[in-house]
C-alpha cells in the first residue's frame, strides 16, 4: 500500500459502523461487536458520542475507505481506542492518528493524557507507545491493561 495514498480527516458519526467493523478485524486485540455490545459499547452509543463530541476522534482512509481510527475522551483526556487494519500496519499511520487525536485532546486542554496498554513485551502496542514517549504509571485500569499517561513537556521561558 502506497502511503501516499492515506488521507487523514476528523471522524464523523456514520464512520461508526466501519469503525466496529475495524475493531473485530485487527491483527491484536481484536473486538467483535457482540463484545463491544457487552461492554455497553454499541454503534448507536458510540456514534452519539461523536456527534456530541465526547469522542473526538480521527479516521485514516485510502481511496474512500477507513482503514483506521483514533478516538479519545473530551472530558477525560483519554486515547479510548487506535485501531488498524492489519495491511496498514507499520507504515507510521497509527502514530499519525495518535498525533492528531492527542492534538484534539491537548486543544480541549488536557496536559495529562492517558490510555489503557497490554502490559505485555511481546504485543505490538507496548513498546509503540513507550517508543513515542507514553510513560507508565504504574497502575492498571478495570480491564487489567496497564495505565500509560503523557504529559505535555512544560515550556520554560
């Protein structure tokens, strides 16, 4: 896949559905629907919350389809979920959106960010966020992943 051919743009409420879609079909940590259901995550929720903006978010598309997303909290300063199909995996697409979304959530202003991460070496998403400076803190949230934050660096004068 060309890289050149992704194109990044803030997440709008139809994209939900794809977004489900995306979630069952990553190469970790996948999610079905019927899980994200049990969770109380549902399209209709998570769709009202985009357009509510307490889910801002952002989708990466190539050639008119989501191939990825990036959503975050308004009122938490939490990175909720990045997710990727797996053919656009390693080409820096994830770290874009991330970019951005924390952007988005720095904009509301929220200095400290946080996310939930597999506290396992071995999974791709431990060292994706520690390699883009994610510090743990070392707590652990309700589903047992382990609690990354990132503060944004003070500016001295």
């Amino acid at each position: 896949m060309n890289t050149n051919a992704v194109m990044f743009r803030t997440a709008r409420p139809e994209d939900v559905a794809t977004c489900v879609l995306i979630r069952g079909q990553t190469r970790e940590n996948a999610v079905s629907e019927a899980e994200l259901n049990a969770a109380g995550i549902t399209r209709e929720f998570w769709a009202e919350g985009v357009k509510e903006g307490h889910f801002p978010g952002v989708v990466a598309e190539v050639h008119g389809q989501v191939v990825g997303y990036c959503f975050g909290a308004s009122e938490t300063g939490e990175i909720v979920v990045l997710a990727l199909l797996p053919d656009v995996e390693g080409r820096g697409v994830g770290k874009v959106l991330l970019r951005q979304v924390m952007e988005v959530l720095r904009g509301l202003g929220h200095q400290r960010l946080f996310l939930g991460c597999n506290s396992d070496p071995a999974v791709r998403s431990h060292g994706f966020y520690r390699h883009l400076g994610w510090k743990s803190t070392g707590q652990l949230d309700k589903h047992g992943d382990e609690v990354l934050e990132y503060t944004a660096p003070t500016i001295s004068v």
